[in-house]
C-alpha cells in the first residue's frame, strides 16, 4: 500500500519483489526493517537463482530513489545490498553483483557528496568479499576514472573535499585489492590504469605535512589517522600497490611517476620526489629494485638537456634509490648505471664550459650561477658513481673499477675513455679529475686478500699515468686511491699526516706476515710503485698534502708489502730522494728540496722502528737529532708550518745531515740483511708513461747519470760528477736497441705457443730434441775418442800445443748454448 499498489494486486506480485517492498518503511528516518531483511536474506540463500532478480529490482528502485532524490531510501537499499552480498556466496551471485555494480556506479555520478561516499564504502565492502569463481567480463574502468576523478576533489568546502578525496583513495584501493586477487589482475596493471590511479595517489601525497612517514619502511598508522588524513592513507595505499606489483607489471606502476613529477615540476626543488622513490624502493620486492634503477637511468638521458638543477635532482633520486637497493639484486644495470653518469659526467662538463665560453655574452653573475649548478650536478654524479660502486660485491667492485679507469682520459692514447676532444685541457682536467674522485669513493673500504686482486696490471698501469701528469690534485687521488687498495689492515688513519714518530709502537699498527701472492706481486710490479713516488717528489707543484700522501704510500707499502728485499729497495729509494734534494739536477725549489728532505728523515724514522735493527735506528735519530739543531728545515714539523725559514743553500758536504749508504749498509749488514743492493744506486724504469704525460721528463738524462756514477756513495757523488760524453749516448742507445730485440723475440716466441697448432710445436720440440741428442752424442765421442791429427798420424794428449779442451765443441755446435 506505500508503494501506492492495491490490496489485490500486490498478493499477486511475485514474492521476492514482496519481500523487497517489506524492507523499505514507511517513514525512511526508521532506517531498514530487520524482521523483513531476514526474511529476504533466508529466501536469496535458499533461492539462489532468485539473486539476479531480487538485484535487478532493487536497482530499479534505487535509481528511481536516485532520481527524485529520496536519500533516505537510497540508503535503506544500500545498506540491503551490502547484507545479501555478505550472506550470499554462492556461483549465482554473479549476476547480482553486475546489478550491485551498477547501483554504486549510479551512486558515484550524482553530484551529491554523500552518495558518492556511501557508494564508495559499498564498493569497499565489495571489494573485500572473496568470490568462488573469477569473472572473465567484469571490468572496472569506470571505477578507475571516477575514483581518480574523486581524489582529486575542488569542492569549496575544505570538510566535504577532504571526505570526498578520502572516499576516492578507499575507492582506488578497493579496485587494486579486488583486481589484483582476481585471476584478470592484469588489466589493472595497463598504462591507463596506472595513469590515472598512481598521479591521483601522488596528489594528495603532496600535501602531507610530516614526512617523517615516508623515509622508512612502510609504517602502520591508526585507523584514525587513515580517516583522517588523505595524505596517509594515499601513502599506505601506493605502497600497498607497490607491494603487489610483479615483474611484468612493475614499471607501468612506476613511470606514471616520472610524468608527474615533470607536469608538477618537483625535480627542483626534489624532496617529494625523493620521498616517493624511497617509498617505492622499500615497498617493492627487493629482487625487482634493477627495474626501477633502470627507469630512473632513463628518465635522466630524456631530460639530459633539460636545467642542471632538474638534473641534479634526478641523479639525488637516483643516489637514493641505489642507497636502499646497494646490497640487493641490481644485476644487469651495474654497467649501464656506471656508464649512464659518466656520460652525463661527460654532458655536464661540457655545459660548463660551454656556458664559461659564452661569458663574453652574459654577466658574470649567470655565468657563476650555471658553473655553479653544474659542479652540482656533477657533484651528484661523484657521490651516486662512489656509493653505488662501494657497495658492490667485491668481484663487481673490481670490474666497476677497472670499467671507471678506462674512461679517464689521458692525452696522446686511442683507449675508450671520455672523448676530451672537444673540451680541451681544461675539460680533460675536470673529467680525470671527477673520475678519479669517482674511482676513490668506489675503492673505499675494498678489502681484497691479496694486492694482485686490488692492483692487477690491467688496472695499474692506467691508474698510475695519471700520476706523471702536471697537477697536483690528479696526484694526490692517484695516490688515495693507492691507499685504499694497498691498506687491508686500516693503517693509514693513525699515519696521517708526515712528522717524526717518537715511537711507532704507540700507533699499534696492525700487520700479517707477507704472503707469496704480495711477494710475486712486488717482484712484478714493484718497481713501479718506486718510480711513480720517485717522481712524484719531483714535481714542482708538491705541496704539503702529497708529501704527505707519499709519506703514507711509503709507510703503507712498508706494513703490507715489505721483506726484507723489499726493504732494501725501499732504502735504496730513500736514499735516491736524497740525491733529488742535494744534487738538485731539476732546479726545484727551495721549499720542494727541503720538503723531500723532510720526507726522506720522516720514512726512514718509521722503516727503521718497524724492522727493529738498533743500529740502523741509532744513526737514523742521529741525523734527525742533528738536523733539529743545525738544520731545523729538513724536518716536517718545521718545514711544513714555517716556509718562511728557508735556506739559501744546501751545503753538500755536510754528511752529518744526510742519511749515508756505508752506515746504513754496516747497520743492517750486521743483522743478516744482503746489502749488496745498497751500493748500486735506485734508478726509475723508463716507460711509455713518460712520453703520454704532460710533465717535462729528464729521467732519461738522470738514469744516464747515475749509471756512470752507479760505484759512488753518496759522499762521492757530492762531489765527484763525470761528464756525459757521445760514445756513454751512444752505447746507451745500442744497449737499448738490443733490449728492444730481445723483448720482441720474446714476445714472438709466446705468441708462437700461444697460437700455433699443437702438431706443430709438438714437431717442432721433437726435431730438436733429436738434434740435441745427435750433438751430445758427438760430444762425447769427441771426448773419449779425440779427433785425428791433419797427418792422421799425432796423437794429441792434454800437453800437447794442438790439443783443444771442451770449449772447442762448443765452437764447433754452437746450438747447444740454446738448449
């Protein structure tokens, strides 16, 4: 009868319509009839196949409600939806669920706050319900859109948009739960999916107002918060779709991101894109971290020539990414990582001097400004290259490191490095310098077993060109790098800085006892590590940092590499450093001689403590005694903080001030060391180094020199110098030629067993091992049985004058000295 249809008619009306009439009351302010929608609820159980029609009729009288705005039976019908959908769980309740779908999308397009927040909660409610069988046609697009449109709400009321966009993110997350539990959860994951529910969640993540819940794991706020705050919960809910996405669907959930950073333009300042990468990196699974390291790397070559400020923010987000991710699966991206920031290493410098060239069309204030982003940017790209490659394994940290090495240019070599062509001087200084910065924050901590494992040669001889370059800073990463690879034990901190240690006791240095694999490594390579300290005290431009640097790379070498023959090579390298600062054949300066001085007296007051010879000490402190009274200047707490006080001259004569070879020798001969090496003089190596450097090279001349005066000590040498004549150049340069010979039948013969077939060399051995045995056996037929006399009538006997003892076969088969 409410419903304005006569005692008769409804009798006849078929009973679940009945029984859905009886639900509503009269009055819409008594809220639903309980004693009725049991009824309706025991009948769908029991009918089932009733379910379609019993929702089919309460959605046409909801969207008659809908119509004339009778809010209040919308809400009764509502509310008995969501009870027949909690009940029913059967394979019929499909069709009632397409009817239920439908009322809640009719409740999100009308313009009314409330209605669209109580179709939402039904949704949720929906969402959450587990359903037997997936449903191959039920799509959820609409869903999307109006749930992304909700989220972000203008309504003029700051309460309503508040309810509203929190009613839109519940939304979103209902989708997400109900779609990636159904079998089709692919279809959530598309791009116009993502497109729409990632920015929506972002928006109103941006008005957060304590981002302290963003830099850590996934945190767990109140149920109050959640309502509350559409910011929270916009968070929770983009982790928790992140924390379902897979390895297909991964990055269609991440590079909606980039799009709405870029729209938004919130790489500068990038706080909030920084908080939401960490987000993603601690919601994702961490085998799946590559992927969005691989997005970040991409979006930073499309935005390549974009501010260097937008560039720099990206890379921040980038050092972030990789600071959560170091130790899980990066996997293929190491190289491309690496690769990508050198080559925007490489971009960046040349904005920079490009901008400086074009200073002549600007103001000096611009200029400063853009020089000043991009040592920003490239500042960025340093710390990101060190940290990432820091936390490698150590087996992908010594590839990372001889990957870096490679790129560093040094002038006059075709190699892979960063073309400098186009930048000049200047720039290839710049990029060696960052790629060795780079290439210092990677070596950090590396702790490898043995130095062959830190220092191979494909990646030492590189990194120590460097080292004969004409600038300091170079110099001084070259011999960082050095230390972090050579100090497995954490020595260096208690070596910094060069002084006179009083008692080396004190600093507890740590050490093992020298394994073969460093002992074959110092017969190797060690003459290399001499002549690049050797020359690097040369240098003009030395100031006190790298005589400090050398000082530590002395010391380091002496803890973990030294035996006693390496000792004695480091004496004798001591010892030519000397002969540097008084023979002074390279013009240096004053403070440099004085410098080196200081470094010699403070290495040998730290090598003759570590080898405990109390001889070798005693006239160690003598000389340093000495020179604190007469010559204050050769010491390093002097020289280094007083470079005003500097001598005119250094009087060669005065022995009581230098450390001297025969007292040295008698010392350490007395306690078992072979000091024969002490009186040949130290001599650096000549290599190609010194033709690709920049620096002016006279080691030619000098190792000339000291091999004519190689029988002198140093108190000869002081005063006794020969002069280099044309016949002394000329034998040198023919003893080099036959070197060269040398070397290149060497070579050939490697190169022949390393590449000819195996019959052939095995023929080979054979045919001469027959003619070995052919030849022996002459011999000694010749030797029992001497050979006729020309008359065929003497016989010779070993007085005889024509008699010819062994060497005469070895004139007559000259071979044999091969085998």
């Amino acid at each position: 009868l409410s419903a304005g249809v006569c005692c008769c008619c409804a009798a006849l009306r078929p009973r679940y319509k009945r029984l859905v009439d009886n639900i509503f009351p009269e009055d819409p302010k008594d809220g639903l009839v309980k004693a009725d929608m049991e009824k309706l609820t025991f009948y769908a159980v029991s009918a089932p196949e009733k379910l379609d029609r019993i929702g089919a009729y309460l959605a046409e009288r909801l969207t008659r409600d809908v119509a004339r705005h009778r809010y209040g039976y919308v809400l009764i019908a509502m509310e008995a939806l969501d009870q027949l959908l909690m009940a029913c769980h059967s394979q019929s309740i499909k069709p009632f669920v397409e009817s239920f779908l439908h009322m809640v999308a009719k409740l999100l397009e009308s313009g009314e706050p409330k209605l669209q927040v109580l179709g939402t909660n039904s949704f949720v409610k929906f969402a959450n319900i587990e359903e037997d069988t997936p449903s191959y046609h039920r799509r959820y697009d609409f869903f999307v859109s109006r749930f992304s449109a909700m989220c972000h709400s203008r309504d003029p009321d700051p309460e309503i948009q508040n309810e509203i966009r929190i009613a839109g993110i519940r939304g979103i997350q209902g989708v997400v739960r109900k779609a990636v539990n159904d079998e089709l959860r692919a279809t959530i994951w598309e791009p116009q999916h993502m497109d729409k529910i990632v920015p929506s969640l972002l928006f109103n993540m941006q008005k957060i107002e304590d981002i302290d819940s963003r830099i850590g794991p996934p945190s767990s706020p109140t149920v109050g918060v959640k309502e509350e705050n559409p910011s929270v919960l916009a968070e929770n809910c983009f982790r928790e779709l992140l924390g379902r996405a897979t390895y297909g669907n991964m990055n269609n959930a991440v590079r909606p991101v980039f799009a709405h950073l870029d729209h938004h333009k919130l790489w500068d300042p990038n706080e909030f894109a920084v908080s939401c990468f960490k987000i993603i990196m601690y919601s994702i699974q961490a085998q799946y971290s590559h992927h969005v390291i691989q997005e970040i790397l991409g979006h930073l070559d499309v935005r390549k020539r974009d501010s260097a400020r937008v560039r720099a923010g990206i890379i921040q987000v980038l050092l972030e990414a990789v600071a959560i991710a170091a130790k899980g699966s990066i996997g293929p991206t190491v190289l491309e990582v690496f690769n990508t920031l050198l080559k925007h290493l490489r971009i960046s410098v040349d904005f920079e001097l490009g901008d400086r060239r074009s200073s002549c069309e600007s103001t000096t204030l611009s200029i400063s400004s853009k020089e000043s982003d991009e040592r920003i940017v490239q500042n960025a790209i340093i710390q990101t290259i060190g940290f990432f490659g820091s936390n490698l394994p150590d087996y992908q940290r010594s590839e990372i490191m001889m990957f870096i090495m490679s790129k560093v240019p040094v002038l006059g070599t075709t190699s892979q490095s960063l073309d400098p062509s186009n930048l000049g001087d200047l720039g290839t200084r710049r990029i060696q310098i960052m790629l060795l910065r780079s290439l210092l924050m990677v070596t950090s901590g590396y702790k490898a077993t043995t130095i062959s494992n830190a220092l191979p040669a494909p990646f030492l001889d590189p990194l120590l060109s460097p080292s004969l370059m004409e600038d300091s800073e170079l110099r001084q990463l070259v011999l960082e790098i050095l230390h972090n690879l050579i100090d497995r034990h954490d020595n260096r901190a208690k070596l910094r800085g060069i002084r006179i240690i009083p008692d080396v006791s004190d600093l507890k240095i740590k050490r093992d006892k020298i394994s073969r694999q460093d002992v074959s490594f110092m017969k190797k390579h060690g003459q290399q590590l001499y002549r690049h300290i050797y020359l690097g005290c040369k240098e003009e431009d030395n100031v006190q940092k790298n005589f400090e640097l050398l000082f530590t790379s002395l010391a380091l070498t002496t803890i973990e590499l030294a035996n006693e023959e390496v000792v004695i090579d480091l004496i004798r390298l001591a010892i030519a450093l000397q002969d540097i600062a008084i023979i002074n054949e390279d013009n240096l300066p004053m403070f440099n001689r004085c410098g080196v001085m200081a470094l010699v007296a403070a290495y040998l007051n730290f090598l003759s403590q570590m080898i405990a010879v109390p001889a070798f000490c005693q006239h160690v402190s003598k000389v340093i005694e000495t020179r604190s009274v007469e010559a204050a200047y050769f010491l390093p707490e002097t020289i280094f903080k007083d470079k005003s006080n500097l001598p005119k001259s250094l009087e060669k004569d005065e022995t009581d001030l230098f450390f001297l070879t025969n007292k040295i020798a008698e010392s350490l001969g007395g306690s078992g060391y072979n000091v024969e090496r002490l009186s040949v003089p130290y001599v650096p190596q000549v290599t190609d180094e010194d033709r690709l450097s920049r620096r002016k090279s006279i080691v030619d001349t000098v190792s000339l020199q000291v091999d004519i005066l190689s029988g002198c000590s140093i108190e000869d040498k002081v005063d006794n110098t020969e002069e280099i004549t044309f016949e002394a150049l000329k034998k040198a340069i023919d003893n080099n030629g036959l070197e060269e010979q040398e070397k290149e039948k060497r070579r050939l013969v490697i190169e022949k067993f390393q590449k000819a077939p195996f019959e052939e060399i095995a023929a080979q051995c054979e045919t001469k091992a027959n003619l070995l045995h052919d030849r022996l056996a002459q011999i000694l037929e010749l030797t029992i049985r001497p050979p006729p006399s020309p008359s065929g009538a003497m016989t010779m006997t070993a007085g005889h004058p024509h008699y010819h003892s062994v060497p005469v076969y070895e004139m007559k088969f000259p071979d044999l000295c091969v085998y």
